[in-house]
C-alpha cells in the first residue's frame, strides 16, 4: 500500500528527482565540461557556445565511419570527455581507447564511463607519447587538438604510425579556402609562390585566439591537405569544411622523426 508521504515518482530521463539532482550536483563538481554528454537525461554542458557540442557537429560527419564497428579497435586522441569514444562503443569498436594530456577532462570522461557503463579505457598520455602504447588502431580519431599544439606536424606523423585502417581528423582552420597548385619545386628565385591565394599556409599565433593561449597554429584548407598527404595519409572523404576521412597512404614514405621518438 502506499503511504501518503510517498513521494509522487517525478522522471525526467531514467532517473527520479533525487536520483537526477544527485547526478547533476556530480556533474556539477567536474565543470567545466566541454563536452555536452547526457548522462541519464542530465546534460553536461547544456550552455555550450557551439550548442549542443559535439553531437550536432557529429552529424554533420557521422555517416563516414561505419555504422558497424565490430572487430574495430580505435584511440581517440585528445579524447577530452569521451564523447567521441562513447560513440565508437556504442557501434561496437572494442577496445575503445581515450587519451588526453589534461587530467580534467579524463576525470569527466572516467565518470561519464561509469554512468554509461561503457567499457572505454581513458589514460593520461600527451600525443606525443602514443608511440608507448605499442600497438596500432584501426580507427584512430584526431579531431579538435592539432591546433593546440606547438608542433603539429611531429603530432601528425606520430598519428600516421598508429593508424592501421582509417584516420578521422578535424582541425580549426583560417585563412583562405582556395587551393593552389603547387609545384613539386621551384628556383631560390622564385618568392612570390608564397604569397599566392591557396598557398598552403599555416598560421601562427604567438599570444592567444579567442582567448585562448593553447591555440597555437591554424592552417588554411591548403595547409591541412598538405600536412595530411605529407604524414603519410590519403584524403578520402572531407564530409564537413574541418573534417577529412583518411586512410594510411601505402606508397608514401614513412615519416621521419626524431631519434627520441623512433622506437
Ligand atoms: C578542443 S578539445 C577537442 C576534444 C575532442 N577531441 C573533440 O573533438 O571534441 C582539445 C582536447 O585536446 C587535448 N589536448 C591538448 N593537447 C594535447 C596533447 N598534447 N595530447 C593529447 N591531448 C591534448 C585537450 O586536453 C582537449 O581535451
């Protein structure tokens, strides 16, 4: 029977009232959240600037990687709250890996794996150590942490080196949108090809951008095209303007690197 005091069951999502102010005040202890997850009905970052981010920016995307992930293994570099790794669970890929070099956000991304129960490792480990986990991925995901970094281009080949089916990339881009043709080479007298519109070109910002000082290098359309085919990649599909598809280029020579990161 019940009692009086029985409190009327009020659902929003799969948890009650109590159940649902507990997870937001959790939710509330790891802010701020980049990532917009529903954690049982509760969001993350319902306030973001880009809007519901990134699930609208996955789906501008979403339709490139197979719907299907059984007997893909994938990293997701930069992993930030796992959302993208979450993503890959839940089309099967096993294991799923997410790596990031702020504790923060793997904080969020542990607690949000448990809430899922999603069996997702997250480790603490910068891209330029990804050579340690030894092994490659066939899907390995390096979206929204190139320009965040002081030397993309060493990240970029480290990536290469633990791709084994596909690469799903996506950088910040400024600048022109043109591509030039570019030469295989030209005379030391040649000076104006580098000002040429779609040249490749990537930007540097030696203070911040849009506040923020861990932005360090935007390259144009031309420039990310380049730096892909450059690491070794071959550009198959490009879905939305910062986002390219990409497979290991088999013809292409292997990136040099530093001794330090040789092994
Ligand atoms: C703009 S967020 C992108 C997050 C996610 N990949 C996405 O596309 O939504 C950049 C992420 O890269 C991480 N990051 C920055 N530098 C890194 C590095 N050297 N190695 C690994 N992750 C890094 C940040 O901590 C942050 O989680």
């Amino acid at each position: 029977m019940s009692s009086v005091h029985q409190p009327q069951a009020f659902r929003v999502g799969s948890l009650d009232r109590r159940a649902r102010s507990a997870r937001a005040r959790e939710i509330a202890e790891l802010a701020p959240w980049f990532h917009n997850l529903d954690l049982d009905g509760v969001p993350t970052a319902p306030e973001h600037f880009l809007g519901d981010y990134p699930r609208q920016f996955f789906s501008l995307f979403a339709h490139v990687l197979p719907d299907d992930l059984h007997g893909w293994s994938v990293l997701d570099v930069g992993c930030n709250a796992g959302f993208f790794s979450f993503e890959m669970w839940r089309r099967g890929a096993a294991p799923v890996i997410g790596v990031d070099a702020d504790p923060h956000y793997l904080a969020q991304a542990r607690y949000a794996a448990g809430v899922l129960g999603a069996p997702v490792e997250f480790a603490p480990l910068s891209v330029y150590d990804i050579g340690q986990i030894g092994r490659r991925f066939d899907l390995v995901l390096f979206t929204g942490v190139l320009y965040h970094l002081r030397h993309p281009l060493l990240a970029l080949d480290l990536v290469r080196r633990v791709v084994g089916r596909r690469l799903l990339f996506q950088t910040m881009m400024r600048g022109e949108e043109t591509i030039a043709q570019v030469a295989s080479d030209y005379p030391f007298a040649a000076r104006d090809v580098f000002g040429a519109a779609g040249y490749p070109k990537l930007h540097f910002i030696e203070h911040r951008y849009a506040g923020d000082q861990t932005n360090w290098w935007v390259p144009n359309v031309a420039c990310t095209e380049a730096m892909l085919r450059s690491a070794g990649f071959r550009i198959l599909a490009h879905p939305d303007t910062e986002v390219y598809l990409c497979e290991p280029d088999g013809d292409a020579e292997p990136p040099d690197l530093p001794g330090a990161f040789m092994r």
